[in-house]
C-alpha cells in the first residue's frame, strides 16, 4: 500500500510534527474509505462524480429549480450559481496554484471505482467539493427548502471524490470550506430577500381566519392561477374562491367585497390594482396572492406564494401600506407600484397589442424596441415654477433602494414618499434611459435625477398625454397632481417575527 512521501520515522518538532501527522491521518483516512464497499456505489458514484464535471450536474439542478416558476426557487438558483461561480474562480486563481499538492496514489482503490479520466490538476482544494457545495449553500440561503433537498446531493459529490480516488478527505474539506465561504460573499454583495424583508410596521388590527372563513378571493384565471386557486381552496377550505375572466374581474370585486370581511385578489399588478380602489372604497382588508408575470406589490410587501398568505391569514397578521394617487381633470385612479409619464406608458400600449399575439416578454422587447427608436418629441411639462421636456417621468408608490448589486425594490410601503425618477428630453433618449437605470435612484445629472417627495404637481401637461399606472394605461385631461394617502390600506401579510 503505497502513501505519500512523509518520513514518520525521524523526529519532527513544532508545526513539521503536527503537518506529518495530519498528512499521515489524512492517508489513512483515504485508505479506509478505499477499503470500504457500499452496495450500489461503484455505479453510481463514479457516475455521478462525473457528472458534476465543468459544474453541469449544477447547471441542471438550476433549470430544474427555475422551471418550478416560483420567485423563490428561481433567485436560489441564480444564487447557487453565482457562488457556483465565485467558487470556481477563487479555487482555479488561488487554490490550486497556492498549494501544489499530488494527488492520491490509486492503487488501493478498486478499477472498478477509478474515474476513466483522471484529472491532471493539483490535488488540493477539490473543485468539485467546492462547487457543490458552493452551490447548495447559495441555494439554502435563499430557501432552506430547496436547499435540504439539494445538500445530499452535494455531499454525495463531495464524498465521490475520495471514494473514486482522486482527491484526500481533507482536499474535499478545504474544498467544501471555501465553495460555503464564497456563498457567503455572495450574499454579503447580494442580500437575500430575508435578510431585506419589508417592516412589520405599522401593524393593522385583522380579523385571523384559520380556516378562510370570511374570505372571498376573485382569481384571474387570464394570469393562469388556477393551480394558485386549487391550493387557497385545500388550504382554507372556508374561504370562497370566484375563478373569472380578465373583462369580469371588476364585477366580481366589487361582488365579493359585499359579502367578504377579506377581501382576496389572485392576479398581475393590474387586477390587484383593482381591488385595491374596491377594498378602499369599502373599507376591507386586502388579501393578495401575486398570480401575474412581475407581481411587484406582493413581492415587496413579503408574500410570493400561497404559503405566505395563508400563514398572514390564519394567524391576523397585516400592515398598513401607502397607496398613491394621480389625478387629471376628472380623472383620478390609484396606484400601488408606479405611475409614470413619457416613453414608459407608450412602450405599455405598444407592449399590449402584441403581447397576445407573440407573449408578454417578447412584446416587452419588442415595444422597447419600437419605442425608443422612434422619431418623437420629449413630453413637455412643468413642475416646481419651470418647464422641463421630459423623456420619462417615473413616480414610485415608495422608495426603491438598490440591495448590494441587486436591483431595486422597496423596503418600506409605509414610508409617506413618492420616489420621483426624471430623464430629461434631449438626444438618444435610449442611452438616456439606460444610463438613468443604471446610475440608481439617488443620482443627478444633466441627463437624470430623482427625488422624494410627498406631492408633486406637473402643469402644462397637453390633454391627451398618455399615463401608466401598475400597467394600466390612460388618457389625461391636463395638469397632474401625483400624491400619497399615508397608510391607507390593510392587507396581510406574514410577519418578520414569525
């Protein structure tokens, strides 16, 4: 049985002592899982060890968590390979060129185990311990869930590569040490959702439905919420779920609301949208299950999927919220998300009239296209005693902060500000826009800036000029006045302290 050259026979002092009896016990300790035969593994380790080459058995784990078309899932896979990523990288720029060691000698290994390929790379740190387990703790920060499901998996791989010969325990250690490290970092540069939750505050006094009971959600099935609907229905067998074309859902809120003491909405910004102005009409608590293609209200306000609001509703918990408000003329709606003026609400009409035909993300870039390369002129308008042309005005129910290199979404639905984004009319305004997004909220410049306030007035807006609204798009009637209705509406959601 052959071992790595170490000279256990000569007295050593100090760290020589401690170094030559770590490598001597690291030896045997490879030696011992040679010995050792588990039923099954000598076809499915070498496999799967395999499999992990280059990150693949990663890279598919990442489809299959995104195809699962749950928020949750999706940023944990984006998680996992990014610290797959920074993993990779810190193992092949420093690991193995710091410390050059050979790897094992295979003869006490079976044939049968030994990979068909050997690697020719140093021996310390394993790289496939490190992207597996890279990979499984970004993904466990995300969503300790899917991260139970996928850490056997990694420890598997892990376990392979000395099984299969090719690396020491201690190699896979190391290994397994830094890919969790780099997981870490990323998180440290990208916060995770938990770790950015929104205030459980101000906190709303609600009625706890433990069953449903009381509960009236009207569902879009045009935002395909059927599998959404099924599930409040096993999990609150009280409540009543009214499945309804998109051209019925204002009938049906209004409905529910007469007969509800929970108002519920399952749909995109726009339907929830509705149901806001129908729960403030009549005075009831907002229940909302995001069911739509960016649900931007219920993802900041803390709920992603049935779970989470099933959670809020049996146990009473809700928060007040801010909710916006424009008006123009005799025209005046709400809005939860955004309300902006300029190219945005173009780009939304040209968006819907090919979204039915080719989908919604392929029209999106599609109006974008069209829009930004048009030939138009800026939006004229006039606030604070000058007029300005305006290629956008943006105007955030809250204030949109940038998480570490994440982007921007709100923290606080409470915290009485319009977040006011401008990209002044000039040339190129697709350079213009770009650069305003890029930059953040908080920049000025010759070609942007933003501000918050509580109220905004913008004169000299010609009739006609076309206004967005949580995706909605309308008509003014000319001068715009863009407020806030401090805490103005109830609605669940599951608390921080939970």
């Amino acid at each position: 049985m052959t071992t790595p050259d170490v000279d256990l026979t000569v007295p050593k002092r100090g760290h020589h002592v401690l170094r030559d009896g770590f490598l001597a016990l690291d030896c045997r300790l490879f030696e011992a899982v040679a010995a050792r035969h588990w039923p099954g593994a000598d076809r499915v380790l070498p496999r799967l060890s395999r499999s992990a080459n280059h990150g693949v058995l990663w890279f598919g784990a990442a489809a299959a968590l995104a195809a699962s078309r749950t928020p949750r899932a999706r940023r944990a896979a984006a998680r996992g390979l990014a610290s797959l990523g920074l993993a990779s990288l810190t193992i092949n720029t420093l690991g193995k060129r710091t410390v050059r060691r050979p790897r094992p000698v295979l003869d006490p290994v079976p044939l049968v185990r030994q990979l068909k390929r050997q690697p020719i790379t140093t021996s310390f740190p394993s790289g496939h311990s490190a992207s597996a387990a890279a990979f499984a703790t970004g993904v466990a920060l995300e969503s300790p869930a899917w991260g139970a499901a996928v850490a056997p998996v990694a420890a598997t791989v892990a376990l392979s590569r000395v099984y299969t010969g090719v690396h020491f325990p201690s190699d896979v250690l190391a290994g397994a040490a830094l890919g969790a490290g780099a997981a870490f970092a990323v998180r440290g540069m990208v916060p995770t959702r938990a770790q950015i939750a929104p205030p459980a505050r101000p906190r709303a006094d609600v009625p706890a439905l433990p069953d449903g009971a009381g509960l009236v959600l009207v569902a879009n099935t045009a935002a395909g919420t059927a599998d959404r609907a099924r599930a409040v229905r096993d999990a609150l067998p009280g409540a009543e779920v009214v499945e309804c074309e998109p051209d019925d859902v204002p009938a049906e809120l209004e409905k529910a609301a007469a007969r509800a003491r929970v108002l519920g909405v399952c749909g995109g910004d726009g339907t929830v949208n509705a149901a806001a102005r129908i729960a403030l009409r009549h005075g009831l608590p907002l229940a909302v299950l995001p069911g739509g293609t960016l649900n931007h209200f219920a993802y900041d306000l803390g709920v992603e999927d049935v779970r989470d609001l099933v959670r809020a509703l049996r146990h009473g918990d809700a928060v007040r919220v801010d909710v916006g408000r424009f008006r123009s003329g005799e025209r005046q709606g709400v809005f939860l998300n955004t309300c902006s003026l300029g190219v945005y609400p173009e780009l939304v009409r040209e968006r819907d009239r090919w979204s039915h035909r080719i989908g919604g993300w392929p029209a999106g870039v599609l109006a974008a296209w069209r829009v930004l390369r048009a030939d138009e002129h800026p939006l004229e308008a006039a606030f604070q005693g000058r007029s300005h042309p305006l290629w956008l005005l943006f105007a955030g129910n809250g204030t949109y902060h940038r998480m570490g290199l994440a982007p921007g979404r709100r923290v606080d639905l409470a915290d009485g500000r319009l977040d006011v984004r401008v990209v002044h009319g000039g040339r190129r305004p697709a350079v213009r826009l770009l650069a305003a997004a890029v930059a953040g909220p908080l920049t000025r410049s010759p070609a942007h800036a933003a501000v918050q306030v509580a109220r905004l007035r913008l004169d000299r807006v010609a009739p006609g000029t076309l206004l967005a609204y949580d995706g909605e798009v309308t008509e003014v009637e000319g001068p715009v006045t863009l407020e806030k209705l401090p805490e103005a509406l109830t609605v669940y959601r599951p608390l921080t302290n939970d």
